[in-house]
C-alpha cells in the first residue's frame, strides 16, 4: 500500500548543499518534496527547484520554525499523509527516512523523534553534546515531562492527525521544544527512532546552539 509522505526541508543559505539533499531523498523512496527558502539571498530556490523540489520562499528570514509550518501546511493542503522534518545541511541521511516512518506505517505511534543518543553512531562534538544538547534535554523533562533522549534534532516523522493538531507559534529554534510540548500536552502516542547525524566543519556552531538554549529558556518564560 503507498503512502503520500512529504518531505518538509526548512532552508536558510543552503545552495551549497540543497541540490544533493533533495536528489538523495528522491533515490531513497516515491517521498515528495517541499523546500521551504527561509529568506536565503543564495541560490537555495534555484537549486531546490532543479533538484526537483517543490520550493515556497519567505520574502524575509523568518526561522526554522516558521519554515517548518509553512512547509506543514502546504504539505496538509496537498493530501499529505505523514510529514518528515528533514535538514537542508547534508547531516541527515535520505536512508532514515524509512525508518522513521516504519513505526508510523505499523500504527504504533503518530510521532516518530529522530535521536542521536539511543546508540552510539552519531559522533557529536564534545562541546555541543556537554554544554548545548544534554543541558536542553534536562530541561524539556523538567518542563514538560517528556523522558526523550534528545530534543532538538530535527528530524522526525509525524502522521497527518498528529501534524494537524499541533499548534506551533514559536518562528525560531524552540520551535523543538514547542513540538514535544504539543505531543505531552495533547497525549500524542511518540516513539523515539536511533539516527545519524553527519556533522562537517560547516553547520551548527556552538554560537548557534547557544541560541538554541536562549530561544528555549525564552520560550518557557513566556509560554509555559
């Protein structure tokens, strides 16, 4: 039985990198594909279009989470029946995607969470794992009371009944942690999937992660 699955890609700058993405994605599975351009002054459009990608563009750099329900909304408008949250940077493998969906298909979850701590493939830089991720992970179980092993990987599948019920504000990075708010608070069944993130020299720096944890603490301030 086919599933119509599309493939939400926030993208910010990512001219560079898109095309593969999005050419690795399409061998991997019969997926659709929409880029969201964040505001990019690059090619990033140009590039997504060729690859095959549908693209929706922001006029001005909104943020990941608002790409990401740009992206989720078309996605809904245009039959989806599960939505994969996937990077535009090249740390993710098209390979996953199956396997994210897998306990989806089976009906024993609607929201499947990519992790980077269930084994130990992913080889993450010390700094970001001690004083970025770990620290963000103590603070969604205090807050929201979800014992996930990671909390701001992006990738993850949802089913279309689980997308559609979450109301998401937040345009910026605790968007993450506004998505597991969501599943805790409106009883979401959620798995958590072992992935691979790829990391190279280019990418999320420590500067970036520290916006991570300031947009989350921010967040809770203000919407707990």
């Amino acid at each position: 039985m086919e599933h119509t699955v599309w493939i939400i890609i926030p993208a910010y700058h990512e001219a560079k990198t898109i095309g593969a993405v999005v050419r690795s994605i399409r061998r991997s599975g019969e997926y659709r594909i929409v880029v969201v351009d964040d505001g990019s002054t690059d090619a990033t459009s140009r590039v997504a279009l060729r690859a095959g990608a549908h693209v929706l563009v922001h006029v001005v750099n909104r943020g990941q989470g608002a790409a990401l329900a740009t992206g989720t909304a078309y996605a809904l408008a245009h039959a989806a029946e599960y939505l994969v949250h996937f990077d535009a940077d090249g740390q993710h493998a098209a390979e996953t995607i199956n396997v994210l969906l897998e306990p989806l298909f089976k009906g024993k979850a609607e929201v499947a969470l990519g992790s980077r701590f269930l084994d130990n493939s992913t080889n993450l830089p010390p700094l970001k794992k001690w004083l970025i991720l770990k620290p963000a992970i103590l603070f969604t179980r205090l807050f929201s009371g979800m014992k996930v092993t990671d909390t701001h990987n992006g990738l993850r599948a949802l089913t279309r009944h689980a997308a559609g019920r979450m109301v998401l504000a937040h345009d910026r990075m605790a968007h993450a942690s506004e998505i597991l708010d969501e599943i805790s608070a409106k009883h979401i069944s959620y798995t958590e999937v072992p992935v691979t993130v790829t990391y190279h020299t280019r990418g999320q720096g420590f500067l970036q992660g520290c916006a991570i944890i300031k947009d989350l603490f921010l967040h809770k301030l203000f919407y707990p």
